[in-house]
C-alpha cells in the first residue's frame, strides 16, 4: 500500500510527510515534524495535555487525524501568539510539574481569542476539558484573567 504525501500548514510553515491519514496529528507533530511541544496525556481526548489550534479553534491532537487538518492551519504551543499570557502564567507561578501548560496555554489562548475579557464561568467552560495533576487551577484562572485585565488595558 502506498501512502500518500500529505502537505500539512504547521506554525506557518508547510510540511510534506508521507504518513497514514488516519493517524493523530499528535504523533505527525512530534515524531515526524519534530514539534515535541504538544504532549501525549491520555490518548482519549480527555487531559488536554495534546490541544492544538486547527483554523484557530482548540482541538484535541490524539484524536484529530491527519486528513482532519491538511488544508487548515495547525497552530501548536511553539507558534501560538500568546505572550502576554505566557508571561502571566510566570507571573502567578502556574507550572508546577509543567506537563499539561501546554495545553493548558491552548485553550486558554483561544478563550482569549473569541473573548478577550472573559467572566470565571466562560474561563471554567473553556478550560473544564484540560487536567492539571498538580491542581494549580485557581492560579490558572487567575493568570487568564491577568491577561484578559491587560490586554484590555492596552
């Protein structure tokens, strides 16, 4: 069986990889494009810890396939926008052991992106399907709405 060449759009820059179509994203990300960012938590969609963005919307990269985003615009941890954000997760201490922040980042990104001054129920909305094992939650929240204060302030 041949497989074909598949042209994905990843941070901006374009990527031919010869992979089935079938498998996760995740995997052409890390093992193929060399994008170890983006991490494996559960494989079932359910931790967050492998968010990516697809045409800007956060999607889960362990079950989204290849043919599922060639065409569109893969955006992971390492191109995503998001400074302000990532120096306010510094800034109120959110990574403990760090595993799912990039996830985490992701869709908090996102959030920001639709509704750059969110209320506490549309951050616990946007962020009910990413798991921090170290429970730093309330920190997470609270660098959101740090970033959401200043950039409506800029």
């Amino acid at each position: 069986m041949t497989i074909p060449a598949q042209t994905l759009v990843v941070n901006g820059k374009n990527f031919t990889i010869n992979a089935d179509p079938n498998m996760p994203v995740l995997w052409a990300l890390r093992d193929i494009i060399g994008l170890s960012g983006t991490k494996f938590g559960c494989g079932s969609g359910l931790c967050g810890a492998c968010t990516i963005h697809v045409d800007g919307e956060p999607m889960r990269g362990c079950l989204t396939s290849l043919k599922q985003v060639v065409g569109k615009q893969v955006t992971t941890i390492e191109g995503v926008e998001a400074e302000q954000l990532k120096t306010k997760w510094a800034e109120h201490n959110v990574p403990q052991c760090g595993y799912c922040q990039a996830g985490q980042i992701m869709s908090a990104a996102a959030l920001l992106a639709k509704t750059p001054k969110p209320t506490d129920g549309q951050i616990d909305e946007a962020m009910a399907g990413n798991i921090c094992r170290c429970g730093t939650y309330p920190r997470i929240k609270a660098a959101i709405k740090a970033a959401a204060t200043e950039n409506a302030e800029a």
